[in-house]
C-alpha cells in the first residue's frame, strides 16, 4: 500500500502536468466526443504509445470540462509503480480531500493497475463517468469484458492524419486553395513530406529518428517482453525487424519460423500478435469466402506509420510505392473497413469488404508508366470481375485520369486528393 502524503504530491503533480500540456493540433475524433460524453458508458482510448492519447484527453478536458470538475490520474509515473486494486479507496479520498466531490475520471494507462476494472465498474454503477487510455488493445478488451460488456465505447487514437498533419505545418486547404495552382503545390509538397515522415508528433516536433527508435523499444520491452515474459528476446526482435523490412509483403508463419529457428509455429504466432495488439503493426488476410483457409493463407504486415519505416526498416526506406501502399493502408484501417488483398492469377493490394460482399478494390502504385500499368490494371479488372465490381481505383503520387475495360471503370486518383476526400 503507498502512503497517503505520497498519494497526495503525486496526483498534484499529475494535475498540474496535465492542465500545463499543450493542447497540440486538434484530433479529427474529437468532434465525435459530444455524443459519447452524454452517454454513461466508459470511454476507452485505446493506440499506439506515444501517438496522442493523453493530449486527446486533454483536448477533452478543455472543450467539455473547461479544465475543472474531473480528477487525473496517470499510472505510467513510475511513483505508482507499486499501485494496487486495494488503493483505489485511500486515493479516491484523497481526491476528495483536494478537489471536493467530481464525477469524472480521466485515467491514462490503466491497464498498468492489475484488476483496475473492479474499481471502474464499482464507480460506474455510481454514476461516475470515465475516459481511460491503453496501449494493449487485447488487456483492456479482455479485463473491461468481465466487468464492463456493453458499458464501454472504444477509440483508437492514430498517429496524425494527413489533414491532421497540414493544421500541424499550419497549412490551410479548402476547395478554392485546391483549384489555386499556388495551393495545390504547397498541399502536394505537404504530402511528399508526410510520405517519408509519418505522423508521430512527437517526432514531427523534434525531427529525431532516435524518438521512434525509443518509442518501438519501449514497445518491445515494456508493452511485449515483460507483460507476457518473453525468453526469446533476440529471436522476438528478429522477427519484428523481418516483418518491418518487408512489410507489404506476403509471408507465413511456417516460413518465419524456418528463417527465425524457433521450433514451434505457435510461438511464432504468438509474438506477431503481441505486436498487432500495441498497435505497431496490422496483419491483412487474403480474401476467402472460408474463414479457415483466410487464417491459412499467407498474410501481409503494414506498420503503423510510414516514419517506423524510416527509422527502422533495412530498406532502404525511398521506394514511394511502398510507402505509399502501406499509408494507404493505414487509411483505410483508421476507417475502420475491413481490409484484405486478392491473390489469383494477379494481385490487388486491397479489397474493402462491408457486410460479407466486397464493396470496393484498390491498387496502389507510386506512378503508372508503360512498363507496370498492364500489371497493375489486369490486377485490379481480375478482382472487379470476380468480386462483380463495376468500378476500382489506383491511387498514385499525383495522375489522374479514367480507363475504361468493357463495362468496368478504372479511376485514377492523386493519393493526396483521395486522402482529403476521406477525411
């Protein structure tokens, strides 16, 4: 059990910190908050370390509490380190004792309290209500799911947008910027930026590849090795750089673990999906009416955010089609649409399933020239055909134009426009 006065100083400080921290760029979720903060269930806010959850609880804090009438706590200070379920009641009458009765939590990293979810729901059924934040999606899913199913609304706050990044650079847009030869350029040089750097903010601020380097390593350690007390550490680490180094390629759990040496599938299995559930990476299935052969078949890896590419790939890092394919991606994962590639006689990066029938199809490509365009066209007409689409789209760096094959219709598209388009 900490002592009370220890109790005390920490929340003081905490508060203070909070109510000191920039707002920063306003999140496009943000907007969603005043329905949800009517409803009585727990607000869950969930992503990847680092990628803006406690600045999105203080753009909440200041919108819709005006900085006052809720209590902060945040158990990534290490002074709570030895903090245990049985201490929720002496630092729930601290609270009181300091700022007088509130009916509002905001908890950052509580999945780091074993058995949190005793006090939330006890304190919900009270009538408080609480916005959390995790960076393990599979933790809180499973502990708020013995206390909590159906009293919980999840977020999962992403690394910044594109939109997100030009308020960042202070760069307005709006649809007669666009038409403007002057707009378009500054927005297109924007975007080229945002190919190679990502969206951490923190990184964006300072510009130091050591910042992703630390963060990826606090994920590894921290969020992975200790959690789920991984021996392997080396053979873990080899595997995470492989799938980072080929990410968007198609591999296997069977040939990873012939490259890595591990003896069992399962292990290696394991530790991929201990990466999916910190956020850093997200697996895609190749498409299958039969749910047993799409967890068979081989899958594609796409990290997180184009800047870990950068900072951590044993690429070279410089292929725009690559790094365009994997933000495309992670566009369509933040829209939360279920996502898959086509593999057939050709391939298609992406087909968007929506309620059991694939809605769209999607090929990615940096440029379309004489020498890929048969490829990258037949790719996308075979999954059209198979799945009775009408129309597709190759998103580009910046062409262009319509082809027509028979009745189906091809678009193709700036990558930057359709990323305005979306948000």
């Amino acid at each position: 059990m900490l002592d009370r006065e220890q109790i005390k100083q920490v929340i003081a400080d905490q508060r203070k910190m909070v109510l000191d921290k920039p707002l920063g760029v306003e999140r496009s979720l943000l907007k969603q908050m005043e329905n949800k903060i009517k409803l009585p269930h727990v607000v869950v806010i969930t992503g990847l370390r680092r990628a803006g959850k406690s600045t999105f609880l203080r753009q909440i804090m200041k919108r819709y509490y005006q900085d006052r009438d809720f209590y902060y706590l945040n158990f990534e200070d290490e002074r709570l380190f030895g903090f245990q379920a049985a201490d929720f009641n002496i630092l729930y009458e601290t609270l009181l004792g300091l700022y007088g009765e509130k009916k509002v939590f905001f908890i950052d990293e509580i999945q780091n309290v074993d058995h949190y979810e005793s006090f939330v729901r006890r304190f919900y059924d009270a009538g408080f209500k609480f916005f959390i934040t995790g960076s393990n999606a599979r933790m809180l899913s499973k502990e708020l799911g013995t206390k909590l199913t159906g009293r919980h609304i999840d977020l999962v706050i992403s690394p910044f947008s594109f939109v997100e990044y030009l308020h960042f650079k202070g760069t307005g847009y709006n649809e007669e910027r666009l038409l403007q030869t002057e707009g378009r350029a500054e927005i297109k040089k924007r975007f080229e930026e945002y190919l190679f750097s990502g969206g951490m903010p923190e990184y964006l601020q300072y510009r130091d590849p050591e910042i992703l380097t630390r963060i990826y390593e606090d994920i590894v350690i921290k969020d992975i090795a200790v959690r789920y007390k991984v021996g392997n550490l080396h053979e873990m680490r080899g595997i995470y750089l492989s799938l980072i180094s080929n990410f968007a390629n198609r591999f296997s759990f069977h040939s990873i673990r012939k490259v890595s040496g591990l003896g069992s599938v399962t292990t290696v299995r394991n530790y991929i999906f201990f990466l999916e559930e910190t956020y850093f990476i997200s697996l895609v299935n190749k498409f299958d009416y039969s749910i047993k052969k799409q967890l068979v078949n081989e899958k594609k890896a796409y990290p997180v955010d184009n800047g870990f590419i950068r900072a951590l790939s044993a690429r070279t890092g410089s292929d725009k089609g690559w790094l365009l394919e994997n933000m495309v991606f992670n566009i369509l994962n933040d829209h939360r649409q279920e996502v898959y590639y086509h593999q057939g006689k050709n391939e298609c990066d992406f087909v968007i399933k929506q309620e059991r029938v694939i809605t769209g199809a999607i090929q990615v490509t940096s440029e379309l020239t004489d020498r890929n365009e048969k490829r990258e066209v037949n790719g996308l007409l075979e999954a059209m055909g198979q799945y009775g689409l009408k129309q597709g789209l190759i998103l580009t760096l910046d062409q262009r134009k319509d082809i027509r094959s028979g009745d189906k219709n091809i678009l193709v598209r700036p990558t930057w426009q359709w990323m305005l388009e979306k948000a």
